[in-house]
C-alpha cells in the first residue's frame, strides 16, 4: 500500500498486506480473517492480523523466505517479516473445511478447499467471521468507514451482528461450541469485551454445554480467564459466566460466594459475591493478572468460614483457609511457581492493612518489602472501595511508604551470619533468630553500629540464659 499521509498503519498491517499482495500477484484468492477485520470496523487497532488463502501450504513455503510450519496439517504456517527495524509473524492459513472434532478441539480431518466461504463457516462468532481485502482500501490511513465497509467479505452478516451488538455462534451453536469447547468462554469475553449480549440461541447453546467445559486443558481456561480479568470488563465477564452456567464448572469455589452474608457495618454492599464484583468492576483494562486474580480470590475462604455469632458475623481465620483454597486454584489452572506465590500474598496478606498504624517501625518497614508490593496497596485500595469505602489505612501505608527512603527500608545491613561466627557463635537454630532481632532495632533506629547489634544480641542471650526453666525451683 503506498500512503499518501504521513501516518502509516502498523507493521502488523503492513507485513499482512505485503503477505496479501504477494498471493495475489501470484493468482491466488488472500484475505484479512477474523478479529483483525471486527476491530477495523469498530475502530479499534488490531493487535495482529491473520491471513486466509487459497493457497496451499506448500504454496506459502515457498513464496517467502523466512516461514515456520506450525501448523501445516492445519493450513497454517508462520511468515516472518521485518517491518521498520520490527519483526513480524503473521498467520497465514489456507481455506479449509473441518472433519468431526473428535476431541474436542481439533478435527479429525482437514480439507483444504477453494472458496472463502467454506473457510468462514468453519469458524466460531459471525463477528469473527468477515474477511478484507486490503486491496480495495485507499491510499490514506486510516480508512474511512465506507471504504472499510467496501472491502469486506460477509458471508454470514458479522456487520449486522456488529451494529446490533451480538455474538452469536456462525451456523449451529451446539455444533460450534462441540467442535471447541473453549469457545463458551471466547463468547462470554467477547460479549463482556464489548459490552454486547450473547444471542439467545447461543447462550441456550453454553448453558446446555456448559458441564462439557472440563473436557478443556486447564492452561486454556486459566488463559481464557485471565483475559477476562485483564480487558477491563472482568464484573460484565464474571455476571455472564455465572448466567450461562459456567461459573461452577470453572471456579466452583467463586460460585460458593453467592449469598454468604457479611456484617452490614463493615459490607453494606451486601454478600461475598457482590462484593467481589464491586471489586472486579474497578479493575483496569491491562492491569496486573496477579493483582486481577488476588481481586477474584481475596475473599474465596469466606464461606467456609461464615459464622453468625452473637454480636455480628465472623469469618474467623478466612485469610488462612483462602490461602489453602487459592492454593488449589492456582495448582488446578497450573499457574507458575512465581504466580502462584504472588497470587497467595495477596490473599494471605490483604487484611494485614487493618493493624498498619499500629505497627512496630521494622513491623511496618518488612510489610512494605513484600514483592509488588503496589499490588497490595492497590488491592487494599479495592477492598475498600468496595465495602466501607473508607481510605484512612490506604491514604496512610501509601503516605508512609513515600516518606520512608528505599535505603531505609531494605538497608544494607549492620549485623550478618559472618559477624556472629566470628563473635564466637555456633551457627545453628538460634541464629535467624539473632539476625532478625538485631534487623528490627535496625529497622527501629535502635542500633547504628556492628558493636550496638553485637551488644544486643550478647544481652539478649544473656537473658535466655537466664529465664527460669520449668526445673528451676523458681518456676515454682
């Protein structure tokens, strides 16, 4: 495409439409596919763009000469290019009709075909399912919505459902949703995405289908709602995942919140599960996943722990059962090592934020050294704006924090193991004791000087081996 402005499209464009007039210029059919065509509709800019072909595999192998075979039984295969210092993988995937998904997510046979039409059928939501020459568009970016409109393919009126703001499954729901399971959940973060409402038949299709969503790999879930949480629209998701029936195959633990009450003096907004909501709905679009999961999950040891007591209703010890809890989450969606920790930080450490003035200088210095620990404040910040809506605790950690130099709360410290073996100590049990004992009058400002902490811990043997025992006559 030669621009006649100075405000060219992506590289993702311009790789795929190289991609297109290449195919072309050789005497095959090539198209935009999929989400790349709905989001230059809707104004918005795709991330990547796919391309559909005619062409064979073999066809596309040869044609460029930076390709992977990802996928080449499939049509698929991965065109490398680099645009303005930047590389590029496009999709390119040859028309194809797909055999019975035995698996439930891939056919059990592929053949290529001919026409762009029986490429389109075989995919999941009229929206997704328009295909763009990019031929037809003019030489200026970015295009005007007649022009756009004038190089699209539409075999299955994805501009209708755009304009109405549906998703609604290509063809028959029940067999989409059978090919790929996954796509029950594509639909419900699609519809939250974009704020559109699932088409009747489609939604009948999901709940129908809902319990067949095990058969899905857990990565796949774990991915598909981690997006959820992430696009800005987790409450919208969650509100849909819960009508279409798929909140207790996927998170049955989250569907255990509906109607645990809580204390209205503290939760005026009512049970456990409005309250996570109130939650998801103030979380940004791009916002950590772990932050977004710690969100969801803060309070999952609730239920378990509901008691209606004389005064008021506790949940006593809800931090440590929801760290159990949440555990299991994260081992079942098979999040990393380095997520699952910090997913569990959250949770275990989200109501520590109550006692912050109260705490001890090195109490308080520790807390504010816990990894990302602006995921904490902003999940405290949350919390309460989704309950009480007061932000005194927040307003002070956060003041503190600012005026507390970094060197202050992580020093460099005066006391070591090194410094107590060659002050004659043994190592052994005792000494991570010793070391944190001489860390808080540091963090205190008690002690300055490797004498001071040396001279502390000196004392504070001295007083152990003093203390009565219970064989000491003085315990008596």
């Amino acid at each position: 495409m030669t621009l006649s402005n100075a405000n060219p499209p992506s590289p993702a464009f311009q790789a795929a439409d190289h991609i297109v007039r290449t195919l072309r210029d050789h005497g095959y059919q090539a198209y935009f596919a999929g989400g790349c065509v709905r989001d230059l509709l809707l104004n918005l800019t795709p991330k990547d763009y796919d391309v559909t072909t005619n062409a064979r595999p073999a066809v596309v192998l040869d044609l460029f000469p930076q390709t992977f075979a990802v996928g080449a039984h499939f049509g698929v295969v991965l065109v490398r290019q680099t645009i303005d210092g930047e590389p590029i993988l496009t999709e390119v995937a040859t028309f194809r009709r797909d055999g019975a998904y035995l698996d439930g997510r891939h056919p059990s046979t592929v053949t290529f075909a001919d026409h762009p039409e029986e490429d389109v059928l075989r995919r999941d939501f009229n929206i997704n399912g328009m295909l763009l020459n990019p031929l037809k568009l003019p030489a200026t970016w970015p295009p005007p919505p007649e022009a756009l409109n004038a190089a699209v393919l539409d075999y299955v009126q994805g501009r209708q459902d755009l304009q109405a703001g549906i998703i609604r499954a290509i063809g028959d729901p029940i067999l989409r949703f059978t090919e790929d399971k996954l796509r029950m959940l594509r639909a419900v973060r699609f519809a939250a995405r974009f704020g559109y409402t699932l088409h009747p038949e489609t939604a009948a299709a999901i709940r129908r289908l809902a319990p067949q969503i095990t058969q899905v790999s857990r990565e796949r879930v774990r991915d598909e709602l981690t997006r959820m949480l992430t696009e800005g629209h987790a409450r919208c998701a969650f509100e849909l995942l819960d009508q279409t029936l798929l909140l207790p195959e996927v998170l049955p633990e989250i569907d255990r919140l509906h109607g645990v009450e809580q204390p209205p003096q503290y939760h005026p907004e009512g049970d456990v599960w409005i309250h996570t909501l109130l939650l998801l709905e103030k979380l940004p679009a791009n916002c950590s996943p772990m932050l977004a999961w710690g969100a969801l999950l803060h309070d999952v040891g609730k239920p378990a722990t509901f008691q209606r007591a004389p005064d008021r209703i506790r949940f006593n010890g809800h931090v440590e059962v929801g760290v159990k809890i949440a555990a299991e989450i994260c081992r079942r969606l098979r999040f990393s090592n380095d997520e699952t920790d910090q997913i569990l930080a959250l949770v275990d450490n989200h109501m520590r934020f109550a006692a912050v003035k109260e705490m001890r200088e090195s109490t308080l210095k520790r807390f504010f050294r816990l990894p990302h620990f602006d995921e904490h404040l902003a999940l405290h910040r949350l919390d309460c704006l989704s309950s009480h809506g007061d932000l005194s605790l927040y307003d002070f950690a956060r003041q503190r924090l600012a005026e507390l130099p970094p060197d202050s709360v992580r020093p460099k410290l005066i006391l070591t193991g090194r410094d107590l073996i060659a002050a004659g100590c043994q190592p052994g049990p005792r000494f991570k004791k010793l070391l944190a004992l001489a860390e808080d009058a540091q963090l205190e400002g008690r002690i300055h000087t490797l004498q001071e902490a040396l001279d502390l811990v000196r004392s504070a043997e001295s007083s152990d081996k003093n203390r009565p025992t219970p064989d000491h006559p003085g315990t008596r």
